[in-house]
C-alpha cells in the first residue's frame, strides 16, 4: 500500500516526523504549563477564557438580532468580555502563564498543520493540459467592475494588442451579457472571456460551456473568489491575458441553480434576504446591522428547509450551496475562504440554525462540532421556504450527504412542493426565484484557459488529526487510504 507524508526537501518522511514531534512536544508544554500553574491561577484561565469567549458570542447575537438597549448592552459585552479576561488576567498575575501557553499551543497547531501536508503541496502545482493559441478570441469586459479595474490596467489596449476582440459593456444602460456572448460565438468566437465579476464570468461561462468553447477569466472584479480558486494573479488583472499566448487548459465543475449559472456560491436566507435591498451596494454594513434584527427575531426572514440528497435540514435561518466545498467552515481557519479544487463533482452545504444567545455561545465555544452548524455535501441541494407547501406532492431523494452530522443514506419523502418564491443570492447578485430551489453541478463542464505562468493555489492544511500525528511522531506514516 502506498503511503504519502508530509512535504520537506530532501526527506519528506523525516521531516513529517520531526514536525510532529514538534507538535507533540508543543502541546505537552501547553498543558504542562496549566498545570503546573493551577495554584497560581491554570484553573482561572481555562474557564475565564471560555467564559469570556462565550459572552462575547452572546453580546454579538444582541448586537445583531436586536435593537435600542439590548443592542447597546450587547456592544458592550462583545467588545467588554475579551477587555474583562485580559484585565482579570494582568490583576490575578497569571498573564505570564496565559501567554506562554497560547504561544506553544499556537507554535503546535503550526507544526501539526505543517506535517500533515502531502509532498509537493504549494503555489502552482495543478496543471493544465497545454492550449493552443486562440485565432478569434472574444472578450467581454465591465468598465466599472472592481472600481475601473479595466482602464485602470489598460485591459482593453492589451487585450488588442495581442488580437483579442472586446466588447466593451456600456455602464449607462442595462447589458444582456448572455445576448452578447452567443453573439460572439454566432461570428465565430473560438474563445470567450470576461473581464468582470463572478456573476457576469458565470453567465458567459455556460455559454462556453454549453459550445464546448474554452473560457478566460480576467481577475477585474470586486472580489474575484472564482479567479482565486483557480490560481490566478488578482493584484493584475492584465496578467491573466497572459493565457491568450501561453496558456493551458484546466476542466473545472459548472453550478446550475433553477438553471441559472454559477462558478462559486448560491446564498439563502439572512444574506440573500439583505442583498436584495438596493441600498447594500453603496452601505453593506448600515444596511445589514439595520436589517439583521427583523431577519434574525422578527419574522421577516425566511427559513429554510433543504434536502442535500439523502438529509433533511430543516429550518435554516442561512444556507451555503458552493460550487465544490471550501476547506472549512471556520472562518479564522488558514485557507477557509478557499476551495481545495473545482473538479470534485460536489456541492459544498453549509447551514446554520441559531435560535439566541445561548446558542450563538455554544457555537462559538464549540465552532464547527456545534450542532446549530450542518457541513456535508452533495451532489442535489433542493431549498424550499419553512412551511410552505400545499402537501399535494411528493419528492423522493436518495443520496448520501456526508459531513459534520454524519451520512444521510437511502429514501427520503416530503409533502411539501413548495410555493411561491424566495430571496437568493447567486454569485452575490440578488435574485428571487420559484420553490423549490434546485442546486446541482455539472462535472468539468468548462473549459477554462489560464496562463501558463501564474501564482497558483496553495491547498489549505487538512484537519488536524492529533491520531495522525502520533502515528508520524512514531515514525508510522499514515496511508493513503487515511486520507494524508
């Protein structure tokens, strides 16, 4: 049986083995340290930290669900908690030992991370299958995406220069960027690209998808999630022509929701319900922070209930549908706004059910394990708004949704069709679309074209798993079955 370890030069295992040593010996000292000072205080941290990381979870839930004082008093607490242990630490002389103990548990979840990371992993080792050179490229682009990121790099010029076609998007008036691109390929576009946002690159995407047409994705939006997670130069976006001239082929999975397009993510519930306001585009926190308590506590925003193939999530107050998992639902996690690969051939699900402050405090205590968070995926999402439905249908699934709560196999049944319409988010642009709300992939669908040279990806570390570390610190790598 093949095994793979951890990466280093020269002696990948050897290296894999002292990291973990390493991470052992790091989080002995931890705890060593705690006990050691439980006359002096080991006890007082443990519980005023959890204590204190607890509070400002529940100042945060006030801050956000409600209004007026609560709100205030929630402010308060959040920002107060953390203030309060840091305080009770410097007054009870325990300060020392706190701080000495969160380094060597921060210098063992480094070394742990480190040893777990397969060999080779780094910056640019996905490949591509070599492309030839396009004779009658098409390039759309928004001169008002990411802030005039088009003029601002003189996207346009270059993008002639090196024989590309560009239809320029007139800001003044509403586009049918769809319309545009079959145009293109009706004069015999034999590429078609998009110098804009993730919601304009995945229109345009099926339509190259659908014509089995190669697609070049220019990094000239706001945030540019999709041109991240394919490696690409987002400080430049004129590096990413590049791949008209030297480029390679990457076949990545296509999102359809209700057959609408999408390249990262479909949103539901409390964020889609706050985009739809037009006022977010130029105020997204005002707007948020104005709107949360509503959404939150009072009836305003829609719950969910989902089916990822075989398991029912019922009552969701946000929902997550991605084009392939991101690496981990936590957001403070390394890499977590990153997914691992867009060729799995299934949807990321994250919900998240919190009902008050007692549960917001056991979700921050206990993060991804808390049962207010479901993670699994899919390969069919369907969403429906909570208790609508004229019980005169039947739907029946059968998949498996595996994750956090564990594997949903076999048949499942529900009399709810679904009626009417809800709030969604897809690729950030708020749309609102008939029940039920269907998600599926369309496995490497599309054919996308990137340079050659480019900065590339870095796969975020695995889950810790302190088992696999012993198992390396013994000199035993685990197998490739284990998941290293």
């Amino acid at each position: 049986m093949s095994t793979v370890t951890a990466s280093g030069p020269g002696d990948p295992a050897g290296t894999a083995r002292r990291l973990a040593r390493c991470a052992l010996a790091a989080a002995g000292g931890a705890v060593v340290v705690l006990l050691t000072a439980l006359g002096s205080g080991g006890f007082l941290i443990l519980l005023s930290g959890l204590a204190g990381l607890a509070a400002a979870a529940v100042g945060l839930w006030w801050f956000v669900a409600h209004r007026g004082l609560l709100r205030l008093l929630g402010a308060v607490l959040a920002v107060g908690s953390p203030a309060a242990v840091l305080a009770l630490y410097v007054l009870g002389g325990v300060w020392v030992v706190a701080l000495a103990s969160l380094a060597l548990w921060a210098v063992a979840l480094g070394c742990a991370r480190s040893a777990l990371r397969r060999p080779g992993e780094g910056p640019g080792t996905i490949r591509g299958v070599p492309a030839r050179r396009p004779l009658r490229p098409v390039l759309i682009m928004n001169p008002k995406s990411g802030g005039g990121k088009v003029g601002r790099f003189g996207l346009v010029e270059r993008a002639e220069k090196l024989g590309a076609r560009v239809i320029l998007i007139d800001p003044e008036r509403e586009n049918d960027v769809e319309a545009l691109a079959r145009g293109a390929v009706a004069e015999g576009a034999d590429l078609l690209g998009v110098a804009g946002g993730d919601g304009t690159q995945a229109l345009v995407a099926a339509v190259a998808a659908e014509h089995d047409l190669p697609f070049l994705v220019i990094s000239a939006g706001t945030r540019n999630h999709f041109a991240l997670d394919l490696g690409l130069d987002r400080t430049d976006p004129a590096a990413c022509l590049d791949a008209l001239t030297d480029g390679e082929e990457l076949r990545v999975d296509l999102g359809s929701v209700s057959g609408r397009p999408f390249v990262n993510t479909v949103s539901f519930g409390v964020y889609a319900d706050v985009v739809q306001h037009p006022e977010y585009r130029d105020a997204k926190a005002g707007t948020a922070i104005e709107l949360l308590p509503d959404l939150l506590q009072g009836g305003a925003g829609a719950r969910l209930d989902a089916r990822a193939d075989g398991k029912r999530l019922p009552a969701q107050q946000a929902l997550l549908v991605s084009n392939n998992p991101y690496a981990t639902p936590d957001p403070f996690a390394p890499g977590a706004a990153q997914r691992p690969r867009l060729d799995g051939g299934r949807l990321g699900v994250i919900g998240i059910r919190v009902e008050g402050a007692v549960q917001a405090a056991e979700l921050a205590v206990r993060g991804t394990q808390s049962e207010a968070l479901n993670v699994l995926t899919a390969r069919r999402v369907e969403v429906t708004a909570n208790g609508t439905g004229n019980g005169n249908g039947t739907t029946n699934d059968t998949g498996n949704g595996t994750g956090k709560n564990g594997t949903g196999n076999g048949n499942g049944t529900t009399n709810d069709t679904g009626t009417g319409s809800i709030a969604v988010a897809v690729d950030g642009e708020a749309l609102n679309l008939p029940t039920p709300v269907v998600c599926v992939l369309r496995p490497r669908a599309l054919r996308v074209r990137v340079p050659r040279d480019r900065p590339g990806t870095t796969p975020p570390p695995p889950p810790l798993d302190w088992r696999r570390i012993l198992r390396l610190a013994l000199g035993n790598p685990p197998s490739a079955r284990s998941g290293a």
